[in-house]
C-alpha cells in the first residue's frame, strides 16, 4: 500500500475520487469476507484501507458519502445454516512435520501406555484428504443429517446439500441402527478445472484452490448449486454408533467400505515408525498423480482399545496425528515491518510483503514473532536462519503450511540493497503511546497502557466475542471494530447494554448503514441468549494472560462458581493457603497464577470486570456432573512410580471417574495413591490421615485390575 499518495496531498476533487474507489473496494470486500469462502484482501490490508478512508473523510468531512464504508458493519447477513449439536465433538488433528516427529509420535503413545519400546504396536497410515470434514448421521439406514465440523461441537446443518452428492448413500442395509460416519468432502483436480473455466465464463471469480471450492460449494444456501459442482467424498472416522463396528481401525474402514461408502486406497497397516515413514514417502510420490489434494499422511494408532484408552487433549486425540508435506515456499520482498499490538499488550511485528501466490493463496503479511526471530536468534538464544536478520527492502522467502500463519523461511543476502539496517523495535507503543517495555525473560515487548490502550481494548474485546467466548452471533471482529471506533463499546460490559442504549432514541442500530429492524433485533437477542455463560467460558473470555481455554476449564472445575473463583483471585498473596490451592491445580503452574491474581488485583480491571457480571449470570460447569461413581469430587494425588499406566493415563482415568487431580497433598485431599519410590507426600498423607493406596489397590478401585 506503500504506492498510494498521502491523503494530505490530495486535492478536493482526487479525495473525493479516492473515496468513491474506496467505497467499491471495501464493499466488495465485506461481500467476500462475509460469504467467507474466497477473502478477497488480507486483514491487514482490509483495515490499512479502511483507516485511509476515515482519514480522507477527517481531512474532508462534507465528501462523506451516504455510503461510507466507515459506517457499515459487513455486508447483509446470509440467512446462513441451522446449527447442529453433534453427538461427539469432530476434533482436528494434531500435526508433525518430519520423521523425527513420528518416532516422538509413537514414543508418547508408548509412554501414556506404559508399553515397552519393543512391542508390538500397529498403525494405520492414510492420506490427509484437503477438503472439509462432514458427518453424516443415518438412523436405521435413513441419511437424516448431515452437518460441518464448525467449531468441533456444533456444526452447520447441510443435509439437503449432502443429499446432491453421488459418493453419499443415502439408505443403508445391516448398520447399526445410530450410524455417524465421518470423512472428507473433496474436489478433484479435473473437475476443479471444469468448475473454474465454467466460473470465469459466467463472469464469476475462480476458486483459489480445490479445498476453497469444495467449502464453497457444500456451503451453498441453495442446494441445487451444490448438485450442479462436482464434490466427492472419503470416508476415515465415526461419531455416535449405537454398535461399534470393529475392534480395529481398519477393521471398522473395511466394514464402513462394505456399507457403500468410497474409503481411501492407500489406508496401510504399518508396524512401527521406520514403516510409516517408508509409507509416508511412498504416498508424497504418489501425489501428484491421485487426481486430488492431500496434504500429508494421518497416522492412527489400528487397536480402537488402545485408542480408547488413550482417548482425547481438549482438541485433538492422543491417538492420531497428521504427518503434513513441506509448506511450498515462495521469495518475494519484504516492502515494510508494522507492529500490531495484542490483547496482553503485546507488540508484535508483521511483515508486509509484495504479494505473493503460494499455494493459490496470495500472501502479503508474515509474522516476524518478536524482535529476537527478526534479529536472527530463538528464545534460547541458538541461531535460526544461520543467524541471519530481517531487514526491510530484503528478499525473503515465505511459506505457509495449512491453517498456520505465513512465516519467513529465509532471507536472500546476494540480493540484500545497499543502505539497509538492522530493525529496532520502538520502546513506546505505536497505538497509544505508553512506553512499552521487555522484561528480563519475556520474548516480547508489552505496552503498558492497560486499559487506555486502544489496540489493547478493541483485541480484549475481539477475544471476548470470539468462538471459545462468548460467541455472540453476528458480533464479530468487525462489528466489534466499528462499534468500538464509534465509542459505542468500550468494554465488555457495554455489549450487554446495546439494547437498552441503542434500541430506542435517535440513535438506534436499526437506522446505522447495513443494520435495518430485523437484523439489529437479532443481534440484540444474540445477546440477551448470552447473558447466561458457562463459568469456564467466562474465565477465557476475560483474556487474561497465560490463561487459554484449557487453563480456563481446570479453574472452572476447580472453583465450580463464579463466587469463589473471583473471590480467591482477589484475596490469593503469594504463598499463603488461597494461593497454594490455586497452584496446586495440575495445569496452573505460578506464572499463570500470578496473572490471574494480578488482573483481578488491579482496581480498574476488577471494576471493569463487576460491571461485566453485573449483567450475567455466570453458570456452575456445565460438564455432565458424574455422580455416581465414588469418586465423584474427591481429590486425588498420584505419587511414586506407576508400573500399569503412565502417571498421565492415571490422571485422565481418575477425571473420568468425576475426581480431581491435585500435584500436592493437603487438606483437601481425599486419597493418595502411592507406588514404589514414593516420598514425603506419604507421609504428609499419613499425618494428615488421608487414605493411602497401592496402584493395585487404585485399579481395583476403578474396576481394570
Ligand atoms: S481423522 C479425531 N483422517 O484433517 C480425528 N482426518 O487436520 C478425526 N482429514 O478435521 C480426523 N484426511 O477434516 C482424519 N484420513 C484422515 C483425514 C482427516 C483429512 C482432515 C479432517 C480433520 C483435519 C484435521
């Protein structure tokens, strides 16, 4: 954006001019990144173009348009997908990128498991499909739903879409009565062709890549465009089975493939790393010939008890992972450093490049991490890139490998200009102004204006709304953005005065440019439905540092209220009981805590917080509360060696059960189970009369011995 002239230059009649060709491009490009299936500008140019046009307007406030994009928040709403709950979560895949990381692979599993290096333990290889997962449900053999992954718990309903696509049966004989199967829904690259030349004679704009057609076409509100785009699918997982198909992997693909479904060809047994790393090259050669994109290998442990036992992280299972090919990489020049400035202050630099196609996407950010990555070095302080720095006006070469960020690979110094020089961070930060400062062992530099930091408060309040949040339907990024801008919303409180402030009077939603009766309504009722939060979705929407979802929920199971939990974080100091519960969450470690107890510490953030839950009512964990299982709420402490199951296994076991695990011995505690080795935390159990276990005893406990 570098080449466009100063708006301070401009006369009167080139504002206005420039206005219009805003006006056009940032309609056109809400249109895009509302129908979300082909973002025309990248995010970072979206708002460089959208801060040039409120400027011009400052600079010439009567060439306002009637249309100023300034005032509209995205394009009219689609009607959009009815949701979906599904009956269990769709989960993504955990990824590796090189052989070492299959041997870590298979090392972990063995760890959890407690098995020895040299026994016997079979995966299944397969290819990872670049399409989008579907599930489709068949209640006795009748196809009733099918739904999108969307964020793993509740997807969007796209049955009737489903129905047009000729790989889908839609009857079934001799399956279990509850039948979810699982898979991806793919373009092939002929097809994709056709499509494309079909879109560009119609005037239309071609899909970037097959993955790209392939959503945009499942996600099509008219079912009969969806049948008119040719779309396979390859069935690899399950959901709800009211009879498991198989004790094996591939003994449950084989019968899935003998209802009708198209499995993959080249899903393989192997015995061990060194065989999935054979077949892992086996299957980068084939690649380029099957006829669609894959874009890696899925490895997954074949016994389905193994995978059982091994079970699920919060978003991926232990039990699988994805192998993914090299990123394809891309030299092209880095035209300009900016920072942005994060929720938790954080400044962090982005590269701005001349735009690039990798991948059939066209980059024009990277992420610069910190001031270290860019000078040349890692947190440790070891070399990365050959310790070579980044410079603006350098060649760099560029990738982006999935879903993650596009990074800087390395940088040309043949073609380094004369004249260049080393980056320097700015030591006050560039929104707000307040000095901004790295601390002794922190990779980043903060600004420490809090709550007076603009950038700061709009990325809280973006975090607050988002999808692990608070989730609010039609509050996004951009709606949060404007309203924000307009000081309609300060804080997270504000949102849940929107109605009562701009739903009667002269200033309403309803009049506001892209807002009319109907949609304003919604969004008000979107946010009343949100008044009511799960106790866990509160404590990561509040965006504290260190704190993410995961964190989040061990607090919620922990303190189970609202109440308590805020009431601790006031009153915890260093070391004194509140706080030494508090670390003794397994997963709270003193950096997290410190963090919590120093937001809910601080008089403006605990007020900001009070008006916030003056408006809610916080809910107790809505996970399904075990009761009937004698160790429901009792806490548990593990200590000493464990000879039947890593001590990992041991904690995910007791929590099914409804228990707590706690790293250290208190009060609280309710049972100690010891094995060989153990130390002083027996006799603090002793001394405080907590019952003491073997691992035997602990297992028949849990009835597996
Ligand atoms: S298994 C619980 N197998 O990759 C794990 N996923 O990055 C279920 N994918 O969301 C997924 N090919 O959309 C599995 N052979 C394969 C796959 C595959 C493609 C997709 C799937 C998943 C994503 C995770």
């Amino acid at each position: 954006m570098t080449e466009l002239p100063d708006p301070k230059s401009l006369s009167k009649s080139r504002a206005q001019d420039e206005l219009v060709r805003l006006a056009t491009i940032l309609t056109k490009a809400n249109i895009a990144y509302y129908s979300k299936d082909s973002p025309e500008l990248s995010d970072a140019d979206y708002d460089a173009l959208k801060r040039r046009n409120i400027f011009i307007e400052e600079l010439f406030p009567d060439l306002k348009r009637a249309d100023s994009p300034t005032d509209q928040i995205g394009a009219t709403p689609s009607e959009g997908f009815l949701k979906v709950t599904h009956a269990v979560e769709m989960l993504s895949l955990s990824n590796i990128f090189d052989d070492l990381g299959v041997n870590e692979f298979d090392l972990r599993i063995r760890k959890y498991l407690n098995l020895e290096a040299n026994s016997p333990l079979e995966y299944i290889s397969e290819p990872k499909i670049d399409g989008l997962s579907l599930s489709l449900r068949y209640e006795n053999g009748h196809l009733v739903q099918a739904a999108t992954r969307g964020d793993g718990k509740l997807g969007e309903n796209v049955t009737a879409n489903a129905l047009t696509i000729k790989d889908i049966p839609k009857f079934l004989k001799n399956v279990p009565t509850v039948f979810e199967v699982r898979g991806e829904v793919y373009m092939a690259h002929a097809d994709f062709d056709k499509l494309n030349l079909r879109q560009s004679a119609a005037g239309h704009k071609p899909f970037a890549n097959p993955r790209n057609a392939a959503a945009g076409s499942l996600r099509q509100l008219n079912p009969a465009i969806t049948a008119a785009r040719p779309l396979n699918f390859f069935a690899y997982a399950w959901g709800a089975l009211s009879k498991p198909l198989s004790k094996t992997q591939m003994g449950a693909i084989r019968k899935i493939e003998s209802f009708g479904f198209k499995v993959n060809p080249l899903s393989k047994i192997c015995n061990g790393p060194i065989e999935m790393i054979k077949n892992y090259h086996l299957i980068e050669q084939k690649r380029a010939d099957l006829g669609y994109d894959i874009d890696g290998v899925v490895y997954k442990v074949n016994e389905i008890s193994l995978q059982l036992r091994l079970g699920f992280r919060s978003t991926t299972p232990r039990w699988a992972t994805a192998h993914k090919f090299p990123a394809e990489l891309a030299w092209t020049r880095l035209e300009e450093i900016d920072i942005q400035v994060g929720r938790t202050g954080a400044l962090s630099p982005v590269a701005r490049l001349s735009p690039v196609t990798v991948g059939g996407v066209v980059l024009s950010n990277a992420t610069l991490h910190n001031e270290d990555y860019i000078a040349g070095f890692d947190s440790k302080g070891v070399d990365i890139r050959a310790g070579k720095d980044i410079r603006v006006g350098d060649w760099v070469q560029v990738y982006r490998a999935g879903d993650v960020i596009p990074k800087v690979a390395d940088v040309d110094l043949s073609k380094r200009p004369a004249n260049t020089v080393h980056f320097v961070m700015p030591e006050v930060c560039p929104e707000c102004g307040s000095a901004a400062i790295r601390e002794a062992g922190d990779a980043v530099r903060r600004c420490l204006g809090g709550l007076i930091c603009p950038a700061q408060a709009v990325e809280k309040l973006k975090h607050f709304v988002s999808r692990a949040a608070f989730d609010i339907d039609g509050l996004g990024a951009k709606q949060v953005e404007q309203f924000y801008a307009d000081k309609w919303i300060r804080e997270p409180a504000d949102i849940f005065t929107l109605r009562r402030r701009f739903s009667v009077g002269l200033k309403q939603l309803k009049y506001r440019n892209g807002w009319g009766e109907k949609s304003a309504t919604s969004l008000f009722d979107a946010i009343d439905d949100r008044r009511k939060i799960p106790i866990n979705r509160m404590i990561f929407a509040l965006g504290i540092r260190n704190v993410g979802e995961a964190a989040a929920n061990l607090l919620a199971v922990h303190y189970k209220s609202w109440r308590v939990f805020s009431a601790a974080m006031r009153e915890a100091s260093r070391d004194d009981p509140i706080w030494c519960d508090l670390i003794s969450i397994d997963g709270v470690g003193e950096v997290m805590a410190q963090s919590l107890v120093t937001t809910f510490q601080q008089d403006a953030e605990w007020e900001s917080i009070q008006r916030l839950t003056a408006e809610l009512e916080v809910e107790l964990l809505v996970k399904s509360p075990i009761t009937n299982s004698i160790l429901a709420d009792k806490t548990v402490v593990f200590t000493g060696t464990l000879s039947k199951m890593s001590r990992a296994e041991a904690k995910n076991r007791a929590e099914s059960f409804g228990a707590k695990v706690a790293g250290s011995v208190s009060v609280k505690t309710d049972l100690l189970v010891a094995g060989p080795g153990a130390g002083s935390k027996v006799k603090k159990a002793a001394d405080l009369g907590v019952k003491i276990l073997s691992e035997d005893d602990w297992l028949q406990l849990i009835g597996d011995l």
